[in-house]
C-alpha cells in the first residue's frame, strides 16, 4: 500500500485492480505448474503497476476543495467493497487477507488506497490482519453515549504513549502581598505555587466472546450490531469499575440527612471547587432527593433550566446512575441496620483524569482455542486507558442515610 497518498484516481486504482487480476491469474497458473504464461502474467502486472506508479508521482495537483460527485461515488463505493471484503474475511479465518477471493481481493486492495486517504493505517500481525472498519469504530463511540457512563464526567485526555506525566497546579492557601514601609525596602519574596507532577501508565484491558458461526452467516448489519453492543457494554462497564475505584477510595462521611449535602457545597468544598461542582448519586439517592419537600410542598429538587431532562438540588446539577455501578451499602444488623447510598459532591474533572489511547483492538479467529471443534469464531477485544487522581480535595464523599426512604 502507497504512504502519504492524499488522493487516487479512478484510473490509477482501476489499474492497480487489474494488476492484482494478473496477479491472481499468475497464482492459478503456478498452481498447473505453467511456469511461462505465469511469468508473462507478472511481467503484464508488473507494467501495470509502473505506470500506476508513475501517474501516482504525476499528479501533484491539491484535490479541488468539493470534489467532483463522481470522485465521491467512487470513494464511498469502494468503502463499500472493503467493508463486504472485511466481513467476507471475518466469517473466514484468522481475519487474514490471504483468505479472500480474487474479486474480494482485488476490492480489499482498491479500497485500501481510497481508506488511506482517510487516515487509516493497515497493521498486519504475522498471521496477516485487517483494518477495522471506520463506521463500526464510530458506532460503538455512539452506542456508548447511550449508557450509563461515568466516563464522561471525567477529563479524558487522549495520548500516544504508554507511560507520562502531566503536572497541575495544586490548590494551596494564597497569602496577600506584603505592606511596603518605604519607597526603598525591598520587595519581599513571594511564596511560589506549588504544582505536582501526576504520572500515568497506560493498562491493557480486553476480553473474548464465542460467536456462533451461524450469526456470522447472516446479513453484515447483523455482525455489525453484535459488535456494537458487545464491545460498548463491555467497555462502559471497564471504564465504569475504574473511575468507581477512585470515587470509592475517598473516605466517607455520613449524611443524616439533606441538610448535609449544602454543608459540603457551602464549607466542606473549597469554593473554587464549590462553584462548578455537581452531586452524583445512585438510583436510590436520586428517589431520596426526589421526594423532599419544603413546608409548603414543593419539591427541593427542580428541573434545570438549562436542561429540561435534568434536575438540580441546591442549585448543583444532579447526575444519577444505576444502584449496580454504585451500590447501596447496608451498615449494622437488625432494628440498627442503616441503608447508605452514595452521593460525591464536587468537581470530578479535577478529582479523576482518564488517560487513553483510543481505538478498539480486535482480532478473531475460527481455527485457534476451541473455535475449531465447536464450529464457531472466537472475537478479542482490548482497549488501553489509565484512571488517575489528581486533587482528592476537589470532591466529598458522603453515605446518604436513606433508611425507610426509598
């Protein structure tokens, strides 16, 4: 595959299609052991490939700002023909190249130059490889918008290395400046910020899934939206259990009742943290909030202004999540037993940075591991990521007494 292409033409990519042709041909006569009309097939190929290369270096030309209708016909088509070239490998073995019909072939190898325009990258293993196709990528970004994501109420900064360091700011007590006695006095020395290096190191998480070699035989949407769902929930939930680790390890305090939650907004949070900050709680701390009422009735929680699905309490937005991600705790036995639910007060960008390198890495096989004898192939999945803590003081655990409450 060419580097650093930035356009192909029709022509040129109709030309390097031939040549695999020849290619394939020449194959199918090594194989009758016809040694000369394979060569003379190669040497067709080989000049096929030359002048493709050689209009390749002639055309300098920048792509016009809206390109031609027919040029992007011609792209999404053969998008289209690497996605089917994709799956056709994926119900084959190993996902590997070498696997494909000669017209799939020809498409996969067409539509690679077409792909690489887009800022796609091919990164075969030494069992051969395929690119991800770029809309289950975005699919799966969007299935998990959809679900109960932590994620996205932390700081999630992309990075490609696996290990580094970012350095913040820590939030110290500022002194006022010193009173000058005389116009000759020397100024005094002023006591610097204090800033603290946060150091990360990206870990592998990943998993397997069994998949009946019958699904796979069925239309590509249908893979397409086993893949979705598969790799979104199992992503939302990894990311989930690792930002529940860090929220969890701050020390609890007990809240006897609402009057609590305004404490930790008013004196408990510094107030360059109490200004944006938000109360995230689980479905029984929501039901606790949502059914307190002043003297007169109303409810203390009201919808937000700014976002008529949401609501806010104290005037901090409410995020809310499933008691399955954050549990409500029992504490004590019998007439003493207690139901705690979880409510964190503050900025959690501040508290919790993400560290990611994004994509999702799949592979599969159906002749490794048990494929072979149970007729079925088995799908990999790893993401890489690294959850951090950056201010603990940036957020107040509390334990909600929602006893008889809920």
């Amino acid at each position: 595959m060419r580097k650093g292409i930035k356009t192909v033409t029709k022509e040129e990519r109709e030309l390097r299609v031939q040549a695999n042709k020849l290619k394939q041909e020449a194959r199918d006569l090594v194989a009758k052991n016809e040694m000369e009309k394979a060569k003379a097939k190669v040497a067709e190929a080989k000049d096929l490939i030359e002048k493709a290369d050689l209009m390749a270096e002639l055309d300098t030309d920048p792509p016009p700002a809206d390109p031609p209708k027919g040029e992007v016909k011609d792209k999404e088509e053969a998008k289209a023909d690497y996605r089917r070239a994709f799956f056709s490998a994926l119900r084959r073995r190993d996902m590997c190249v070498a696997w494909l019909r000669p017209n799939e072939r020809s498409a996969y190898d067409a539509a690679l130059d077409v792909y690489a325009a887009e800022g796609l990258h091919e990164t075969p293993d030494e069992n051969g490889g395929l690119l991800l196709p770029q809309d289950i990528q975005t699919k799966i970004n969007e299935y998990k918008r959809t679900l109960d994501r932590l994620e996205s109420l932390v700081d999630v900064i992309a990075t490609n290395m696996k290990s580094g360091s970012r350095v913040y700011e820590t939030l110290a007590e500022l002194t006022p400046f010193e009173n000058l006695t005389s116009d000759d006095m020397d100024l005094p020395e002023m006591i610097p910020p204090k800033f603290e290096a946060i150091k990360y190191d990206i870990k592998d998480y990943g998993g397997w899934t069994p998949i009946p070699n019958d699904l796979l035989e069925d239309t590509d949407q249908n893979i397409i939206a086993f893949l979705v769902n598969w790799i979104g929930k199992k992503s939302v939930v990894t990311r989930n259990q690792l930002i529940c680790a860090k929220l969890n390890a701050l020390d609890a305090t007990p809240f006897a009742d609402y009057k609590a939650i305004k404490k930790a907004i008013n004196v408990t949070l510094d107030p360059i943290f109490a200004a944006s900050s938000i109360i995230l709680t689980n479905q029984d701390g929501y039901q606790y909030l949502d059914t307190l009422e002043d003297k007169n009735g109303r409810p203390l929680m009201q919808v937000d202004i700014t976002n008529p699905s949401g609501k806010v309490f104290a005037g901090k937005s409410v995020r809310v999540v499933s008691n399955s991600t954050l549990p409500t705790e029992t504490s004590g036995t019998g007439d003493a037993q207690k139901q705690l639910a979880p409510i964190f007060i503050g900025n959690i960008p501040e508290y919790i940075k993400m560290f990611e390198r994004k994509g999702h890495q799949i592979a599969s096989t159906n002749i490794g591991g048990t494929a072979f004898r149970k007729n079925r192939t088995e799908m990999r999945v790893i993401e890489r990521e690294d959850v951090v803590t950056v201010d603990a003081a940036a957020v107040v655990r509390g334990a909600m007494d929602v006893t008889g409450k809920i």
